[in-house]
C-alpha cells in the first residue's frame, strides 16, 4: 500500500541491517557501538541482573564444547530453581509503584522478546540518545489501536541500551481499572500517567515513557496514519521542565499498520466504557484471529535529546513557552517518522 | 507543673500501650484514661474514667483535671465489644464532635493528637501511585471507617482554625500490624485462605504497633528541635509489599475472586464472624494503597524502626504457619536443586528446570 504523501529528507544515513539482534538481551559481544558512545559502559550485563537465567529461549553455542554447555545448564536449572523459590516464599522486591524488576526482567520481557524479535523484527535506532544515567523523558508517537508500541518500546529500551536502562511507561487510567491488565502493567513498571507519578519517577532519575497523544493517536482511523495528533496539554513539558531531565522524541514506524482501524463503533464503544471500538478488516468479524496484529516491520528511532535544564523553575509555568517546546517535539517527532517512512521499503519487510 | 494528658480510647490494645508508654514520661504528671467500655488490661498508674465521649461530660473531665494534651485514639473501625457499625460510626464521629468541642471550651488544652488512617485518600485506579498529605482524594471515601475518619479528619481541622493556640497534630496510619494487632486488616490476613480480588494486585504498606506508640508519643509532646509536630502526617514503614507477596510470605493461599463476586464473599465472612469485610476493604485490596512519608521525616522527625517488610514478618511470626508455609516450599525446591545438581551434568538438565522458572511468574 503506499504510505502517504511524504517529503523526502536524505540527509539521514541508513543504518547497515542485521544490527538490530546484535545487542539484544545484553550478550557479551559489545557488538555494535556506535563511534560517539563513551566507552565507560563495559558489558551491560550487570544491569540486567540475572537476564542469563531462567532464559530458556536463549540460544548457547550447541555442540561446539559440552562441558562448558553442561555446565551452563546447570547453572542455569539452579538459577531458575532459586529465582522459583524466591517467588514462591514471596522474597522479591517492588517499588512503591509495584514494579517487579525480576519478573519483568526474567518473565515479561521474555513472553514479549519473541513478538519484538521475530514478529515485528524491531530496528533501533540511536538508542543512545537517552542518556545513561539519571532521568529522561521518552516522548513517543502512539498508534496501533492495542499500546503494543509501548511494550515494544520497553523491550527496545530494555535489550538495547548499553546501561541496561528500563522505560517506566505512563498509561492510561483504563490500563489500571481492567483486572489483569491493570496487575501486569504495575509488575512490569507502568504507572498512571498524571504529573505526580512522571515527577516522582523522574526524580528517582528513571527514564519514564510517555505517549502524549493518548486515546487520540492509538484511536485514530487507518487514513490518519503517522499524522501526529494533539499532545495533549503539553503536560509533559512542564513535568519535564519542573525535573530537569532531558526530553527524547521518539518515532515509532510500523505500528501504525498492525491493526488497519477502518471504523469506529461508537455505540457499542460507549456501552463498554472504552474511548473507541476498533474495526479493523479482520477484527470483530474473525472472532479472536481477528486479534492477530498485521506482521509489519517496526522501526523505534530516538531522536536527539531536548535538554530541559537551562531553564529556571518559573518556567514550567509559562504556557507560551510549554506549547513551543510541545511544538518542537511534536515536529521532530513527525519529521523523523516522514524520514523513516520515505527510507522504507516496504510495510512488511 | 507537669502535665496531664487524657487519652481516648484505651480499653484497645493501642490505646492501653499508649497509657502505658506516656506514664513514663519524666515530665507527664498524671494520665486520665477514657472509654466506654472497662479495659481488660491493665492501665498502670493511670486514672481511668469510664465515660462515653458522646456525652458532654468530657468536658467536665478535661476542667477537672486540668488536660493540656488530648490524644484522641477512639476512632476506629471495628467495634469493641457488642455494637454494630452505626455504634462505631457514633463514636468515631459524634465522640470527636463531643471532644473538639471540650477542647475548644478547655482553656488549659495546648495539644490535641488525633488517630486517622490512610484510608481517607481512599483507592482508585485514577489516583497516583503515591499519595502525599496534600493529595487531594479523587473518589471520596464513601462509607465505612474511611468515611468516618474523612469526616473527623474534618471536625478537627474546623478545630483547628478556631482554636489556633492549640498544636494539633493528626496521624494517618497505614495498616496496623504487629503481634497484638486488631485491626480488620490483621484478621483479614489471619484467614486460613485470603479472599482476593481476581486480576488485581495491591500494593500495601503496614506500620508496626511499636513504631505507632513511637510516633504518638513524638506528636504529644514538645517537638523537637527541627521539628514541628502539628500538621498532618502519613505514617508508615518504608517499602512495599503487594498482597501476592504478603500470602505468600504468610505461606496462606490465595482464592482469587471476581471483583462482583467479591461482596458476597465478603458478607459471608461477615456472617461467620471471621472478618469485617467491608467496601472500603474491598477497595484497598483491588487498588492498593502507598503513601510518601517524606513528612513524617523531615518535619515530625519520626524514623520508624520497622520497615513495612519487617512489621509484616513480625506479625507473620505471631500468626503461625499457614498452609503452605514458606519455609516448607523453600525447603521443597532446594531438595529438587540438590537433587538437580548431584548427579552432574548427565542428569537433571533439559525441559523441567526451564519450565519450573516460568512457572513461577
């Protein structure tokens, strides 16, 4: 299908492929670092404690050396064995937020890493943009009518960055009234999006996630694909501007097309309490195989980050000031997914 | 002169502790004990006065004996004894209209602590995930203990305003625990199998009955220096738990329950007698509850000595095993990684440790 009508930018150097596996889940091999990443980030596998066990999925070099490989196994059985117990004598720690980083790190991001890996086959780009310590306001393009493109996100941010780094993603309050949902979503580090959770993250030094368009950009029809919508109030701005922190844009292509939305039943939307109600060419008429997203192949760029700490605290209360800053992101934003869209082959490949 | 301090309250494990505890006070001279019901412990030195703090004679109570300190403990949720719920609500409610209106009359009281709880921010999905003393409640709390303590908690600052000369100070304290505790929390948590809410997972914070004792005796008297102890504080330990750890730290299982269903399970209990299981309750365990204690530090300057980790196991340790105790399932797995780890590499590896590691997720 063809993609809009989209301005070509060339500047932008396309990146060799095959990059994008080369870093996951924090192997050894420091593959590939790009030439302005310092160095002192050596392998990243102390971030992510214990990503080496109960990871059966996790490919060792076969037959190559047995006793290294036995060995490897049983290291592995007693790391499963002992991060079992720890779970079910209750012994693990979550934060004020109910962030679980054991079962998010051993579990979650497992179940996810084969959609991420195989199913949307994700690029990252510029992964480095978010800095390596301290807070960072991910702000990012929202589409797909399910969030699958936070949960990507997360997954991205989580095997790529050379500091092991997690998104904290900012969701909906639907997220939190549904049952199952709600419980995952606080396991794996999510938390309501309102100014009093992104600040106290934010000053925790997390790198929080936020997806400003909400149920307007993942609600949005199919025709409307990677046109931005409102950002909001430019909430993130300020909550921003009040922490200090950086702010990443960044441009997510693919999700758009994962669940082609060609209409909108707002009858029953409203009946079942929920902002929309997606049609999409498969959905309510395949039953649950109409829930199957469309295999795109997604792109996640990061943008350069927009330092916030040059301006005085009085600032957060500016709103001239917070809808340039808004715009500035939000054009970015857009600029990038153009760029991104005119670099790509195709939806699918 | 020294001084008196009258405490309400008292025939309840805490407010007895507290008489206790504020005897020893070098500079309290006398304690005057009230309630409505005789104490079944005892109360030491104090003075008890049996009197229902519905009925004016407090006043009487609070010229007599000359109070400069009031520590109002007799708001509670579960009542003491025979009575229903409309005589815990007269109590918590109409006794604290009784009392602030002593107080305000009593020209000799300068301070005035009161007992509330976190509950009055009440639990909701829309809420942040941490609430501080000035977070406005999103959804009120709409009956129950959580009503009645919003309603004291606003009693007392009216108070507040037309008494300024009087220091008043009101603690809200997360869930009770300890190994004398009686709150419902704690008998809810003493249940063979805990009723949960199918699909949620709330986040809970508990404070130890020593550190409550602690912190009530800080808000009573001088503050310290750097200190103010007027204003309204949240206490509780430091940390998180969430109810899956807590039943499992318990070693007591888990019977999810659909949210709808959650009621009816709850008035069941409520008939056997095993726990009040009310839609405040019921909200806590849906949605959970944390709140920030950067006011209790900084500016009561209370230090907890029990994190709500280590007040859980405290009353964990009182309650007994449960059905699966910890220890036993730890025990349990360790044997398999023996068992795992002796034979070498021949042995063991392959499917079945890989997939007990996600079944424990």
């Amino acid at each position: 299908m063809a993609d809009a009508k989209v301005i070509p930018f060339d500047e932008d150097r396309p990146r060799p492929g095959g990059q994008r596996s080369a870093r996951r889940r924090g192997g050894p091999g420091p593959g590939r670092r790009p030439a302005g990443e310092p160095a002192e980030h050596p392998a990243p596998v102390s971030a992510l404690p214990g990503a080496e066990v109960g990871d059966p999925g996790a490919d060792s070099g076969a037959a190559s050396e047995p006793p290294a490989v036995a060995g490897e196994w049983e290291r592995r059985i007693a790391g499963g064995l002992a991060f079992l117990r720890r779970r079910i004598t209750g012994e693990y720690e979550v934060d004020e937020f109910g962030y679980d980083e054991e079962l998010t790190d051993q579990v979650l991001m497992s179940l996810l890493r084969p959609l991420y890996d195989r199913y949307f086959r994700v690029e990252v780009k510029d992964i480095e943009n978010i800095p390596a310590e301290g807070g960072a306001l991910v702000v990012a393009n929202h589409s797909g009518t399910l969030p699958l493109d936070g949960l990507m996100l997360q997954v991205a941010v989580h095997d790529n960055h050379p500091a092991g780094r997690h998104l904290r993603l900012l969701a909906a309050d639907l997220v939190f009234m549904l049952p199952v949902v709600n419980e995952l979503a606080r396991k794996a580090g999510h938390t309501l999006a309102c100014a009093e959770d992104a600040e106290r993250l934010l000053q925790r030094g997390e790198v929080v996630g936020v997806m400003p368009e909400g149920f307007k950009g993942i609600g949005k029809p199919f025709g409307e694909r990677y046109k931005l919508q409102r950002f909001g109030r430019g909430g993130f701005v300020s909550t921003a501007l009040r922490a200090g922190v950086p702010i990443v844009p960044c441009s997510i292509v693919g999700a758009e097309e994962i669940y082609p939305m060609v209409g909108n039943a707002r009858t029953l939307a409203r009946l079942l309490g929920f902002p929309y109600f997606p049609l999409t060419p498969t959905f309510p008429w395949l039953g649950p195989l109409g829930l199957l997203p469309l295999p795109t192949k997604w792109t996640i760029q990061f943008g350069e980050p927009i330092p916030t700490d040059g301006f005085s605290p009085e600032a957060a209360e500016d709103p001239m000031l917070m809808f340039n800053l808004t715009d500035q992101v939000r054009e970015q934003i857009q600029h990038t997914l153009y760029k991104l869209l005119v670099q790509r082959r195709s939806v699918f490949f | 002169m020294g001084k008196a301090v009258l405490v309400t309250g008292v025939a309840r494990q805490l407010g007895g502790r507290f008489v206790h505890r504020v005897q020893r006070d070098p500079d309290v001279d006398r304690v005057i004990a009230v309630d409505a019901e005789a104490p079944g412990h005892d109360l030491g030195e104090a003075l008890f006065v049996r009197a229902d703090i519905r009925q004016p004679t407090i006043g009487r109570l609070l010229a007599e004996y000359d109070v400069d300190t009031v520590v109002h403990l007799d708001v509670t949720g579960t009542p003491l004894g025979a009575g229903g719920r409309t005589a815990v609500k007269e109590t918590n409610v109409i006794g604290t209209m009784q009392l602030l209106g002593a107080c305000q009359k009593s020209p000799s009281v300068q301070r005035l602590v009161v007992k509330s709880t976190t509950s009055v921010y009440g639990s909701a999905p829309r809420d942040p995930a941490v609430f501080t003393e000035a977070t406005p409640p999103k959804s009120l709390p709409g009956g129950g203990f959580a009503k009645d303590a919003a309603e004291v908690e606003g009693y007392v600052r009216g108070f507040a305003r037309r008494r300024p000369d009087v220091a008043v100070c009101v603690l809200r304290f997360a869930n009770i625990l300890g190994p004398a505790a009686d709150t419902p929390f704690a008998e809810y948590l003493s249940l063979p199998v805990l009723p949960t809410v199918f699909g949620y997972d709330p986040r809970l914070q508990f404070v130890h009955e020593d550190d409550v004792i602690d912190v009530l005796r800080i808000a009573s008297r001088e503050p310290r220096r750097a200190t103010l102890n007027s204003g309204t504080f949240n206490i509780a330990g430091d940390g998180v738990l969430t109810l899956s750890q807590c039943s499992r730290r318990l070693g007591r299982p888990t019977m999810p329950v659909l949210l709808p269903a959650v009621r009816w399970v709850g008035s069941a209990l409520r008939t056997v007698g095993a726990t009040d299981f009310s839609t405040e309750q019921i909200r806590l365990l849906t949605h959970g509850r944390v709140v920030s204690t950067v006011q209790m530090r900084e500016t009561l300057g209370f230090e907890p000595a029990y994190t709500t980790v280590e007040a859980f196991a405290d009353f964990a340790r009182s309650r007994g095993r449960g059905l699966l105790p910890p220890t036993v399932l730890g025990r349990a797995v360790d044997r398999i990684a023996d068992r795992v780890a002796q034979p070498g590499p021949g042995r063991g590896a392959g499917g079945t440790g890989a997939t007990t590691t996600h079944s424990g997720g």
